[in-house]
C-alpha cells in the first residue's frame, strides 16, 4: 500500500516528534471520525502529539468513540484549530478528495507550511497535498489505517480500542457489508480487529440502535409524506425541507443512513436524499449495480464519491432540484439496469 518514499516520510514523522494534526471531512462520518481517532491513537503510542481536527460538529452515535478527547471541532474552537494547524510539522487529511471539502479550515491548510498527506479512497483526488494515497475501490478509510499501520510493521500496537474505530470505520462506509466490500480482504481485516478483542454486537448497538426519538418520528414521516418513487427508472428518492428538520428536532447525524431505506423497495437500484440548507440543497446518492451516481453528481451535481455512492448539491431550490433530478434520471434510464 505504502510507497518507499511514504513509508519513509511516516518514518521521519515518528522521529522528529513535531505536532501532529489530522483533519476530516466537514459533516464527519464514521469512516472519517473512525478512521482518524484510529491513527491519532496508532501516532499517541510512539508518543507523538497528536490533535485531530473536525470542521463541525459530530454525530452523537459517534462520540462514544474511543480516543475522542483528542477531537477538536473548529466551529467551537476556531482560534484553537488555526493555531495547531499553523504550528503542525506533519497534516495528514483523511477521508476526502477536495480540499473544499474542509469549509473554513481551507484557506489556513493551504497557509500551513506543514508536510501535507492525503489517505483516502474517493475517486479523482484533487492534488493538494505533497503526498496522496489514494485507493478508490476500498470499501472504507478504515482498511487503509488498517494496512498502513501493517506496513509500519506495528500491527502488534493495533489494541482494542483502534480496532474499535477501525472497525467503526469499515462498517458505517459499508453499510455493514452490504456494499463496497465485495472482496475477501476486507473480511480478513475484520476479522484480524475481532481478534483485537472487539464487542462487535456492542458496537453496532451504539452505532445503529441509539438514536432520539425525535429522529425515528422524522424517518417514519419522511417514508410516508416524502418519498417518490419512480419504479419506470428503478429510482428512488427522499426530499426535506429545513422547516420539517426544524418540526423533528433534527440534530447532526439524524439522516444519516436515509438514503439507504428506499432500497427495501422491490426494483430500486438508485435512491437520492435531499434536504434543504440556508444556501443550497445537499444530494447524497446511492446505486445498486454498474450506474455510477459519482459520474452523475460529479456531472450535475459539482459532487463526487464513489461509484455507488456519492454526493453533491444544487444551487437551486429544493422544489426545482427535485424536478431537474427526475429529467436527468430519465435522461440516464437505459444506464438503470
């Protein structure tokens, strides 16, 4: 996985013993969040100073996570966050292939004099880093923590608790296997965290069985009132308007996994979330079978992700994007197989 040459710059991180900082993606998911406490962790263990950086806030279902006193969310604590990262010897940027994808921390990475390292496995990475590893058909960040620290030849200082986050990792960007892992090495590496001493059936109920009460009603509501269904196009798709978030109490993290619902539909092989913000309408994008909704967001949407999934937005309101999402879905129907 590792190039001599990034395998040597790891090396010379580890030995210089400068600051650290590890930056996700705006709106953190659990591949972000996992993926990046687990590398603090692996970098705190050869005593490094390690901080990890979060645009906005994170989930509730994610801040169990082991490792999480060493987040700092930049929407709290600006002036903090600028500090560290003017100050960083090394910024390792984890999970996301555009640096727009920061929001405000942008422009001070970009001042930053630090040695900058991109891992992650979205397709067409931006080039704004001086080193990328990139592996588009990983199911997850989480595995390349996972074969980076193995390649280190430190795989014996991966404990429980960063194969909890590794393990986080790999099951919230795969939907718990369902997709993006239809290759045995990813279950090699599962397995390899399970015998870490993992509570695998403790970590899927606080992923997936503690949300509010609140976001169940939002989640029954959105399946009664706003679901589309367009079964000529095998389609599917969910829209939200700001008032009805604000109706249900929504909190970060409420919507997260909606998108994946429409799926128990007999036929749908594609499905779509929007919900409306102050100033656009977020889309996320998700495909059974060879349609690629990265192609479709990156040329629609000014999105981006993976083959079957992705992301993007519109500029437009949410009434119009939903109409203009229809006509470019029947526009591509022949490509819905």
């Amino acid at each position: 996985m590792l190039s001599v040459h990034q395998k040597r710059r790891i090396s010379q991180v580890i030995g210089e013993n400068r600051p650290v900082v590890i930056i996700s993606h705006i709106n953190p998911d659990g591949d972000s969040i996992g993926s990046s406490l687990a590398f603090a962790m692996y970098l705190k263990k050869h005593e490094l100073d390690v901080t990890v950086i979060i645009p906005n806030e994170v989930p509730e279902f994610l801040n169990w996570l082991p490792g999480y006193e060493l987040v700092k969310i930049y929407s709290k604590s600006k002036g903090a966050c600028i500090d560290m990262v003017a100050n960083a010897g090394t910024i390792f940027l984890v999970d996301f292939n555009d640096p727009d994808r920061l929001g405000g921390l942008k422009d001070y990475l970009e001042k930053s004099d630090a040695f900058k390292m991109l891992i992650d496995h979205h397709q067409r990475p931006v080039e704004f880093t001086d080193t990328t590893i990139s592996e588009p058909w990983r199911g997850s960040v989480g595995e390349m923590i996972y074969l980076l620290i193995k390649d280190m030849g430190d795989q014996q200082l991966i404990d429980k608790n960063i194969a909890t986050c590794l393990y986080v990792a790999i099951i919230t960007d795969t939907g718990n296997f369902r997709y993006g892992s239809s290759y045995s090495e990813i279950f090699s590496i599962a397995g390899d965290l399970v015998e870490k001493g993992i509570d695998k059936d403790m970590i899927f109920s606080l992923v997936y069985d503690s949300y509010s009460v609140e976001r169940m009603k939002l989640l029954g509501y959105c399946m009664s009132e706003k679901l589309v269904v367009l079964q000529k196009y095998h389609t599917a798709y969910i829209y939200i308007s700001k008032e009805e978030l604000n109706k249900y109490n929504h909190q970060v993290g409420d919507t997260e996994g909606f998108v994946n619902v429409p799926f128990s539909i007999k036929g749908v092989k594609v499905t779509a979330l929007m919900i409306e913000k102050s100033d656009h309408v977020k889309l996320s994008l998700r495909s059974k079978g060879p349609f690629s909704v990265d192609r479709f967001a990156a040329e629609y949407f000014s999105g981006g992700g993976h083959i079957n999934a992705a992301g993007g937005q519109s500029d437009i309101s949410l009434q119009e994007t939903t109409k203009r999402f229809e006509e470019l879905i029947a526009r591509h129907a022949d490509e819905i197989v």
